[in-house]
C-alpha cells in the first residue's frame, strides 16, 4: 500500500470527523453529553481503519479494514 493521507477516502474520512465535532459542539448536541460522545466515538473509526490498512502486508487484509471502514460509516449516519 502507500501513504494513507494521500487517498482520497481517508481525506474525506477526516474531514467528516472534524466536522462532526464542529457540529457538535453546536445547538442541541452541545448539552446532550451522552449522544456527543457516541457520535464521536463512531466518527474515528472510519479514518483508522483507512490508516491501520496502509501497515497491512498483503491486498486482502487492506480490502478487509477498508469494508470495516465502510461498515462503521453506518455508526454516524443519522
């Protein structure tokens, strides 16, 4: 593999977690202590995983973290 930070998924990845904690640092979420947290939470795994994939030695175990990427996707949506 190469350089994670340069793929384009892990940028946009990145970019969705900064701007869920920009969100929610905002209106309701701001006092809702234990959905922030949550929603937090299941933002980061999308970028590691992206990242844990580019130490991996062979194609089918990258492929696997970036469909666990994918998977933790649905954590956020709401």
């Amino acid at each position: 593999m190469g350089d994670y930070k340069k793929l384009n998924v892990w940028i946009k990845a990145k970019n969705m977690a900064d701007q869920i904690y920009k969100i929610t640092e905002q209106g309701s979420f701001k006092n809702d202590f234990r959905f922030k947290d949550q929603i937090r939470a299941s933002a980061i795994p999308v970028e590691s995983n992206i990242a844990e994939d580019d130490e991996l030695q062979t194609n089918k175990q990258a492929i696997n973290f970036f469909f666990i990427a994918k998977g933790s996707t649905a954590d956020v949506i709401i």
